[in-house]
C-alpha cells in the first residue's frame, strides 16, 4: 500500500485529463507515463492506508472522482438485461459512438455494461480508451471484478503493449484468486506473449490446471509469430496428446509454423487432420494452407486448393497470383489478376502490390502504367506495399524518373522504400543520384539497413569507386551494422572490384561467424583477379567450416578453375555440385562451364556441350565460342558459330568484326572485304570504346580517337614520355585486328 502512495503522488500534477473520467488507475495509464503505474491497481483497497491522507494525495483525487458524476441522468434504468443487451448489439455493430453515448446515460451500470464497453474498444484497437474505461470502472465500490474484467483489461494490455499495467492485473488476479479461472490465464499468455516476455507467458501455461483451446492456441500462436515456430509445433504436439479440440485458428498457427519451418511432412500431416476434423472448408483455414504449400516449393498445390474454392476471397486470389509470380509465371498471374476482376471480390492494396510484381518482372510498362491508375483511382497509391512495387516496376522498366517521382510522392517513406530508391539507382549505374538518395535518407530518413548499404556498395564497385567505398565502410561502422552478413559480403565484393583483394581479404578474415554468403563473395573475388588457387583453396575449406555452398559458389570456383586452365577439376566440381549437393545447373554453371573448355582450345567439347544443354542458347554462350574460335584459329567452326549469332542479331556489330578478324588472322582478305561491304550495306558501326576514371571525386570519361577531353594534349604527351622511355614501339603499332575493328 505505501508503495502505491509512492508513485501515485508522482502522477497529481497530471490527473485533470478529462472533467467527468478521473480515477487512480486512469492517472497511471495516461501516456507518457511519469512515474511507475503498477502500483494504481491496489487502490481498490486502500480505505484503510489513506484515511490519514494529506492535501494533494491519493486520497483527494479518488475521492473527488466519486463526486462526480460520468454523465447528467437522461433516463432510468430498471432492466438491466435488455439495456445491457442493446449495449452489446451496438458494440457488436462497431457504433462505438452510439454505444458510448448510451453508456454515459445510464443511471446504473452493472459488470456486463462496463465489461461490453471496454471490450468493444478493444476490437477496435483502441487500448489507451479501453484501459481509461477500466480505470474508472476499478474505483466503482458497488462493483465486483471478475475474470471476463481482467480478461479484457489483459487484452488491452496486450494491444497497447502496456507491459506494467499487464504485470499489475496478473499479481491481482493471483492475490484475488482469478489466476484459476482459464480465462485470465488464456488472457496472461497471450499478453505476455504479444508484449515479448515469451518466458513468463509459458510459466503462466505450465501453471494452468486446466487448459482449453483458447490457452493451447494462445501458447502456441505466441511462439509462432515470436520467431519460435519449432517450440510451437511441440506444443501443437501436446496439444495433440491431450485430447483437446482444435479450431480453424489453431491450426492455421500451426500451419504458419510449417511454413515458416519449411516442414511439408508436418504440413500435409496437419492438412490431413484439417479435413478429419471438416476445417477444410474453411477459408481462413485454406488460405493459410495455400501459404504453406508456397513457402515449401510446392506450388501446383496451392492452384488445387484454389480451384476446389467454392467462393475465394481476396486473400486466396492474392496468394494464387503471388505464387504464379514466385515460379515466374508472371503472364498466368496477370490472367487470374483479369478473372479475379470478373468476379464480386475487389482487390486489396496487397492484391494490387503482387500484381504489380509481375508486370515489373516482364518489365511491361503499359500494364504497369494501366494498374499504376487504378490503384491511384482506387486510392490504394498511398499504401507503402503498393507504391514500393510501382518504384520497382518503373525501375526495372527502364523509368527512373518515374520511379523517382512515385518516391516523392510518398508522404510517409519507410525503411523499404528508401532501400528500393537506392537500389534503383545503384543498379542502374547511377552514382551520383544513389549516393544522392543516400544522403537524403541520412538527413530526414530512417537509420540505413543493409539493403540500401550494399546496393551503395554495389555501385562503388562496379564503377570502382574505391574512395566513396572506404568512406561508406565507415560509415557502416559508426551505425553499427558491420555485422551483417550481407554487408560483409558486399564489402568483400566492393573492395575485390576495385582491385584491393587485400583489403577484401583483410575483411573476409575479420569475420566473427561464417556464412556462406561472404565466404562466396570472397572466392569470386579471388577468381575475377587471377588468384585461382586461392579461391580454390578457400572452396575447399568450406565443408571444414561447417558450411554447404549454393549455387552462386560453385560459380565462383568453376571460374577459378576455367582462369587457371585446369579443365578436369572444373568438370569434377560440376559433376560433385549435381551429384552430392543436388544443384541443379544453371545456365550461368554451363557458361562456366564452356569457357573452361574454350580456353583449353577444347572447342569440339565445348560446342557439344551448347548444343546439350537444357536452356535457350542466347548470344553470351555463342559469343564465348567465337571468341575462342578467333584465339585458336577455328575458321570453320568460327564461320557457323557466327551465323548462329546473327540469327539471334543480324545487325551485331561484333559478331561481324570477329569474324573478319578470324578470316584476317588467317590471310583470306576476301572474306575480310565482304565483311566490311555486308556492314556497310546494313549499316553496322562499330560502337566506339571508352573508359573512364575518377580523379578528385570528378569522373573523367575517355572514348576512342575523341580529343574532348580538356587535358587531351597534356594526356597524350605524358603517353608519349612514356613510350620514349620504355623504348616501347608498340604504342604507334595498329594491328590489322585493330585496322580491321576499326
């Protein structure tokens, strides 16, 4: 009790809120909190202690909340089962006005009156009003508090994540007894859980004597969506044991569980049980199942469970496009988007974000442009989720001042969007604006995370920024987040790309925790530098370690292999990464693959290999060859390997001047000749080459025979210094390759 006076008398100078609701407990609830709350919840009991009060005590102001009255007597009550039953009717209704008007009108509220009240405004999410009720119901003296009290008033706890007030009602219930009821204690571990004390809400479930759905499910939901899905499904298990009865909720939970997990075995197992027990009707209940199933790889289930939807709602539309556009099958997606306008169920700003998804896969501006707006007439444009995926439609369309616009639009940008604006322009090879956007984001945005870090990082290493590289690992450094994986990996890839191997290297053995990421960014930097034996030093390392490499691993060191020459190690690890780590190959495994056997002069092989391969044979793949054609003299081969890139571009100006370069190589000047009459009959120019390099935060840009440059002539006479002192002749020899090229 004296610990209650304490603190209470912290709260006086703050108790006039509002001229008919003050309380004790109404004081303590209002936000910002001056002192500690906890202690308001024994003022129902404090008769004794404050008899001997003190002007601008505890005392005073409880006494002068009973002076007052809530509202002036419109009308008297005599019953109370209809009156109450009204209260509920418009509560249920969501007229909370209504309801509160008729509240504060009645000359008697009994338990039911104040219990409806508050546990409407708990429906409705507003906490701070629903404990504010609470407050003053707690200083009634004609009241009795009973479980469905404390449950509401647990839940709004819960709500407003008010952890002292929660902890407060709990040792009141196991002072007043109510602890035993199961609904208080369902009402304790689902706040406990939603507040983060994940410990405490489990004590309070080992405790229980008895334990219905509502507590199991409680127990279980609050692992779950706490991160703890392996915990859940153990429950779930017990829950199992224990005979009691499950509803669409909890299996769901447990459903999200699977799916989090990536336990298919668990999931089709709680699917079987879901239609024993006739949940499989259920929406909510098949939505989920939906979700499960894509999570776990398996997305031609999610279309079965669609299609035996006798009426789909927005959420099962919306997962059977978003599972299209995960498999990449974008244009069915788009195709179930036109069904599902056919149909009664209008699309939510969810719907509209996965839909949008697709058509920035296919990079279809005009369908972009067309849903773009319809969400703007809709009113859904202000929806971050949307307007987030509109900024990466735009992007990947090739409109980055539309994209850039739609940025700016938004009136409350999160961390997602700036990330996505920065990515936008980093991708793009746009320096300058994403460092721009950066700063921006530094001044008025949130803390950057390292999504936006290492798309930054990103474009320094591509445009081999190494200064504004080091300045942003610094920066990485002063906001704490060098410990991320990603970012370490986009460091190592930053620094190997600008040429500083040491300093990647410097960084990959700072690392505190393996992780396969870094360890692969590091063997790719290894490989792109000429440090092959170092890469594959370091792959073989990585099983020691603990670690299983992916896909973008195994191209790092077949890489490695394919610059060192060492042709039956790069075809072992091809075989060892099908065969024992079951990885698919890729077309980027067979590039690797065929640049291996080109650089050994293995062209017969290699040539086999293109036409095996189970992928679309693009001009990368035939590029690889023709070049290799031209470094060992294939002309035959080298003839056919051009005709079959000028099917796929008949205008290419390097397929053309490869091929020439290959007839000159070997004396047939004719078929050189023809070649230059054929690109000068369709057209074809050679694009001039050009290079560039930072100096002083300036970037200066050089390109072929162009004398543009302010510093031209100071330039070339330092080339010709250097050609005088080396004695190197070369630097005034055109080759016939580059006569030809030119």
């Amino acid at each position: 009790m004296h610990l209650f006076l304490k603190h209470f008398n912290l709260f006086h100078r703050d108790i006039w809120l509002h001229s008919h609701y003050v309380s004790s407990l109404a004081l303590a609830l209002r936000p910002p909190f001056s002192g500690n709350p906890k202690a308001a919840l024994y003022s129902r009991n404090l008769d004794s202690p404050l008899s001997c009060s003190t002007p601008g005590t505890a005392t005073e102001f409880i006494q002068q909340a009973k002076r007052e009255q809530l509202a002036p007597i419109v009308y008297s009550v005599h019953n109370m089962i209809e009156v109450n039953a009204e209260l509920k009717q418009l509560v249920k209704q969501g007229q909370l006005c209504k309801a509160r008007n008729m509240f504060e009108k009645m000359d008697h509220r009994d338990e039911i009156s104040w219990t409806t009240l508050i546990g409407g405004y708990v429906n409705a999410s507003d906490s701070y009003e629903a404990l504010f009720l609470f407050s003053n119901m707690w200083v009634q003296p004609e009241l009795q508090i009973d479980q469905f009290m404390i449950s509401v008033a647990l839940k709004a706890c819960a709500l407003g994540v008010n952890i002292c007030l929660g902890e407060l009602l709990h040792g009141f219930s196991v002072k007043s007894g109510l602890i035993t009821s199961v609904f208080v204690s369902s009402a304790l571990i689902d706040m406990y859980m939603k507040v983060g004390k994940i410990g405490e809400g489990c004590r309070v479930f080992e405790k229980m004597m008895a334990k219905n759905v509502v507590s199991w499910t409680a127990i279980i939901a609050g692992l779950v969506h706490a991160g703890y899905s392996a915990e859940g499904l153990w429950y779930f298990s017990e829950m199992w044991r224990s005979k009691v009865g499950y509803d669409s909720h909890t299996f769901s939970i447990a459903l999200k569980a699977s799916a989090d997990l990536s336990f298919l075995h668990h999931g089709k197992a709680i699917h079987t049980q879901t239609i024993k027990q006739g949940f499989d009707e259920s929406s909510f209940v098949i939505n989920t199942l939906a979700t499960m199933y894509n999570k776990c790889g398996k997305p031609d289930y999610v279309m079965q469970l669609f299609e035996k939807m006798r009426m789909p709602d927005v959420v099962s539309w919306t997962n059977l496009i978003m599972t299209y556009v995960q498999v990449g099958e974008e244009e069915q997606a788009v195709k179930v988007f036109k069904r599902m306008r056919k149909s009664d169920v209008p699309p939510n700003k969810f719907t509209f974000a996965a839909i949008i998804s697709a058509c920035a896969n296919l990079a279809i501006a005009k369908w972009g442009e067309q849903i773009h707006g319809h969400v703007f007439r809709l009113g859904f444009v202000d929806a971050l989720s949307v307007a987030n995926s509109i900024i990466t439609l735009y992007s990947k369309c090739g409109l980055l001042t539309s994209a850039s616009l739609v940025f700016r639009g938004i009136t409350r940008k999160d961390i997602i969007s700036w990330s996505t604006i920065i990515a936008v322009y980093s991708q793009g090879g746009y320096a300058k604006e994403a460092f721009d956007y950066l700063s921006w984001m530094r001044r008025e945005g949130p803390k950057p995370n390292e999504f936006a870090i290492s798309s930054i990082l990103s474009v320094c290493g591509s445009m081999a920024l190494l200064e504004q590289g080091k300045q942003v690992h610094a920066h990485v450094l002063c906001i704490g987040i060098d410990h991320e994986a990603m970012v370490h990996s986009a460091l190592i890839s930053m620094y190997s790309k600008c040429g500083s191997v040491q300093d990647a290297s410097k960084i990959f053995d700072s690392l505190k925790m393996n992780d396969i990421i870094s360890w692969t960014a590091m063997i790719n930097g290894y490989a792109e530098h000429g440090y092959s034996l170092e890469a594959i030093d370091l792959f073989e390392k990585i099983s020691r370690v603990g670690l299983k490499p992916d896909y973008v691993t195994f191209i790092g060191v077949l890489t490695a292999c394919s610059h060192a020459g060492m042709v039956d190690l790069g075809l072992f690890y091809f075989l060892k990464m099908t065969n024992e780590y079951k990885i698919s190959p890729s077309k980027e495994h067979y590039g690797c693959i065929i640049d291996l056997l080109c650089r050994a002069g293995q062209l017969s092989e290699a040539e086999h290999i293109i036409r095996a391969m189970p992928f679309h044979i693009d001009d990368v793949v035939w590029s690889t060859l023709l070049r290799a054609c031209r470094e060992h003299g294939d002309v035959d081969r080298g003839r056919w390997t051009a005709e079959q890139l000028l099917r796929l571009d008949p205008n290419s100006a390097g397929t053309h001047i490869t091929l020439a370069n290959i007839y000159a190589a070997k004396g047939r000047w004719k078929e050189v000749a023809d070649i230059r009459k054929l690109m000068k009959s369709k057209g074809v120019i050679k694009e001039r080459g050009w290079s560039w390099i930072n100096v002083n935060d300036h970037l200066n840009a050089f390109v072929a025979g162009d004398q543009a440059h302010p510093q031209s002539e100071h330039i070339t006479t330092i080339l010709e210094l250097l050609r005088a002192n080396t004695g190197d002749d070369q630097l005034e020899i055109r080759s016939l390759h580059e006569d030809v090229e030119v």
